[in-house]
C-alpha cells in the first residue's frame, strides 16, 4: 500500500528554489552578454550578415 512520503523541511525547499533561480539568472545573463554582442559586432562565435539599410525614394 502506498504511504506518504515525509514532508521536504523549508530550509531544503529555500535551497533547491535558490539553486534554480541562479540557473536561470546566470542562463539569463549569458544570453543579454551574447545579444550584446551581436547587436555591437564583436561577437567571435557568430556570422551576422549585415543588410544594407536602403530606402526606396
């Protein structure tokens, strides 16, 4: 028969949603460091062509 398991204590709660957070913070932080990047043009790691930004007059 199925028994219940012991309830998890709040401080091994707060650990592993901590834990969490900072993995996607971090995750976060790599991606807006990359755009940065990319939108400046000093990105080593992808090839952007550049479209030239002409207006039909």
């Amino acid at each position: 028969m199925a028994v219940p398991k012991k309830r998890t204590s709040i401080s091994k709660k707060r650990i592993r949603k901590n834990i969490w957070k900072r993995k996607g913070s971090s995750a976060a932080l790599k991606a807006f460091s990359l755009a940065k990047s990319l939108s400046t043009g000093h990105s080593k790691s992808f090839f952007v062509r550049q479209t030239s930004n002409k207006t039909l007059e």
